[in-house]
C-alpha cells in the first residue's frame, strides 16, 4: 500500500510539475505573439496536456487510496491510460525527430512525454487497481480522443492552425490525413484491447 502511494504521488507530481511549465510557458512566449488567449486555447488543445491532465485527474485519487473505485472515475482512469499511451508512442516514433524543446521546455518535455507514459502504465501494471475496466467503460472512453480529433479538424480550416504536423489538411490533404487517423484509430483499439485483457492480471500485493 505505502509504495502504490509512494509510486502515485510521484506520478502525480512529475505530471503537475510538467503540466505548469508548459502553462507558465504559454504565457510568457504566447504564440502568436502577444496573443496570450489564443495561445492558452492552443495549449489545452494539445493532445499532450489533455492526456497528461487526465492522469494527473486519475491519479491522485491513487495516491490517498490506491484501491480508489467510482464509475466516473473508472472512465477516467482509462480515457488517462489510452490518451498517456497514444502520446508516449506517437511522441516517440512520430514528432521525437523534430522536437527541438529548449529552457524549460527540455524539463516539461522528459516529464509529459516519457516520464508520465512508462510511470502510468508501468504503475497500472504493478499496482492496479484490478479489475476495474468493462466493456461499457472502453466505449465511453474512447469518447473523448474522437471528440479531440473533430474538434482538432473543425478549427483547422477556420484558424489555419494544428497542433501537430501529421493532422495538418493545409499541407498533407484530407487523404493522407485520414490515413494517419486510421493508423492512431487501429492503435486506440489495440491499446484498448490489451488494457481490458491487462485489467484481468492480478495486481501486485504491495497495492493491496
């Protein structure tokens, strides 16, 4: 129990502190320039932060209770277990090569983008809590990431601006775009599915 706490609270904390300095970030470099409001709209449509806000919403009920339970919550918790894992892969294999963070971006970079993704899973792997993912829960989770995606595709045109490159219409067209939404689609699945078989493992006897 005190180490699933331990290990929580940490995960809670790296998140926390990666999430305010992209903030603090936001406002002292706006970008456009001097836009403050447009680039705070910007940084809450980041799949990054959505996802990261999620955990940290997700987990800190963990860290005063690692067998914390709620049907809300339980969405919660996976919508935070997808959207982390989505973004420490396609983070990783995808934008990794072009990311150039510098200050304090470097920090908020290795906080949200690997840090976050391997402590949550690794975390839901060794300390649960088990079993707490349903089939019902699964459809209401993946919810939120199709909501993101037409929310992401509806501003685009209208604004000029996407938050990643790989969703940008402008540049690569509806086609080639509509292939990498399938891609991280089929991913969704997989992860989806192998969270709800994962979610029948027993759970380390440390967050009992």
């Amino acid at each position: 129990m005190r180490l699933a706490r331990f290990w929580w609270t940490l995960i809670a904390i790296d998140v926390a502190t990666g999430v305010v300095i992209n903030f603090i970030l936001a406002i002292v470099e706006p970008s456009p320039a001097g836009q403050i409001g447009t680039s705070l709209l910007r940084y809450f449509s980041y799949f990054t932060e959505e996802s990261n806000i999620f955990v940290l919403a997700a987990t800190i009920p963990l860290a005063m209770d690692p067998q914390h339970d709620g049907r809300a919550w339980r969405v919660l918790r996976v919508m935070s277990l997808l959207g982390i894992t989505i973004t420490g892969l396609v983070f990783a294999i995808v934008l990794a090569p072009t990311s150039h963070p510098h200050g304090a971006g470097v920090a908020s970079n290795l906080m949200l983008h690997y840090i976050s993704p391997v402590g949550s899973i690794a975390g839901w792997l060794l300390f649960g809590p088990r079993p707490r993912i349903a089939l019902r829960t699964l459809a209401q989770a993946i919810i939120w990431p199709l909501l993101w995606v037409g929310y992401i595709l509806a501003q685009g045109p209208a604004t000029g601006w996407y938050p990643y490159d790989f969703l940008n219409v402008t540049v690569h067209g509806y086609g080639r775009v509509g292939i990498n939404l399938a891609f991280i689609l089929i991913l969704s699945v997989v992860i989806l599915a192998l969270l709800r078989l994962g979610d029948r493992l027993p759970a380390s006897r440390a967050a009992a």
